[in-house]
C-alpha cells in the first residue's frame, strides 16, 4: 500500500512520466508553425530541468511563461540555425545523388563535420538560454564550449535518438506508445547531461540566474 502513496517512488516517478509526456506534446504543438521551434525547445528545458531538480512545477504555467519570455532571442537563435539547417540539407541531398563514392574526400568530411557542429549547438543552445540570461554571441559561444566539454556525453544522447527513430520503425504498431516512452527517456538523461555541466556555469551566471529564480518565485507566490 505504501507504494501507492503520493510520496512514494513508484507514484514520483509516475508524475514525472506524466509531466514528460505533457510538456513533449506541449512542445509538440508549439513547433507546428515552424518559426516557433526555438522558443518551444527553450520552453521545454527550461520546465524539463526544473523537473529533473525536483522542483516539480506544474507543466502548463512555466512553460507558456518560459515561452514568451524567451520568444525573442530564442526565434533569432533558431532562424539562424534554421538556415544552416537548409544549407546543409542541400548539401547531402548533392551528396546522396552524386553518390557517397564518388564526392570529394574533404567535400564529404566538411560536410559531416559542419552537421555535427550543427547538431550539437541545437541540443545545448536551448537549454542554455532556458537556463541563464546570456547574449545571442554568448549563447553560441557557451554552447559550442559545452559541447566540446561534454562530447563524449552527449554522444548517447544521440545514440538514444537514432535508437528512437529505429524502434518507432521496427514497431510502427505501436508508435505512439514507442514514441512517448523514448521521448520521456532522452529528455530526461539529456537534462541530466545538461544539469551536471550547468553547475560550472552557473559560477560564471549564477548571480543573474538566481536573482531570475527569486522574482519568478515572487510572482509565482503572488
């Protein structure tokens, strides 16, 4: 019976699925008019990592607040990438109808090595401007920073990624069960990534970070 009671592991763990699940299709939603990805994905870690430090806010408040808050610098960063994103679509798209043979050597390795860069700045640039108050320049700098730091941490991450888009293929039948399940697990063990190396920075942008915290914990109690 105890395990059936509000504070026990069994039900936490249960909330925190939930609130997974609702903050994804919360994100899910916003994304749809395209030129709203960057503040959806900021919204998203900023209310995913206060789940992960067992704040346990309520899903739907601080993720609109998240959301407008950071709308302005979040939409710059993401059109930005949005471009370099296209650019590098119609680089592979030339490289798979070229075949991958017969592409230049170093064509083939600026290609990979500019889509990881790529790659690794959407996964940290948003959580990074979720989380401290930083400038459009410093957001790309702390991110390819953090990037470099925690390659070797983020490579499951990706690893995990992949894996979902295989396991929501191999068992289509089941995609919206595959699809919540593997989106709950990256979510949750990307924010541990990204809170372990945000507890550096935080040395560098605790004191505006936390004056951020106290007045949203004012406006929250009033």
């Amino acid at each position: 019976m105890n395990l059936l009671n509000y504070d026990s592991p069994l039900i936490q763990f249960l909330n925190k699925v939930t609130d997974l699940f609702i903050l994804n299709l919360l994100c899910l939603i916003c994304c749809i008019p395209i030129i709203t990805i960057g503040a959806a994905l900021t919204a998203k870690y900023d209310v995913a990592m206060r789940i992960v430090r067992k704040e346990e806010p309520t899903v739907l408040k601080p993720f609109f607040k998240a959301f407008k808050s950071n709308f302005k610098q979040a939409t710059i960063i993401w059109m930005i990438l949005l471009v370099a994103c296209v650019l590098l679509c119609m680089d592979w798209t030339w490289i798979y109808e070229n075949g991958f043979l017969d592409v230049p050597a170093a064509y083939f390795a600026g290609a990979v090595f500019v889509t990881t860069i790529v790659l690794f700045i959407i996964m940290t640039i948003f959580p990074i401007i979720a989380r401290f108050k930083v400038t459009v320049k410093e957001a790309f700098k702390t991110s390819a920073l953090f990037a470099m730091l925690y390659f070797y941490s983020l490579i499951p991450i990706i690893v995990l990624m992949f894996g979902s888009v295989f396991l929501c293929i191999k068992y289509i039948r089941f995609l919206p069960l595959v699809l919540v399940l593997c989106h709950v697990v990256i979510v949750f063990c990307h924010c541990l990534v990204l809170q372990r190396g945000f507890t550096k920075l935080e040395k560098q942008f605790g004191t505006e970070d936390a004056d951020s915290d106290e007045s949203q914990t004012e406006e929250d109690k009033a």
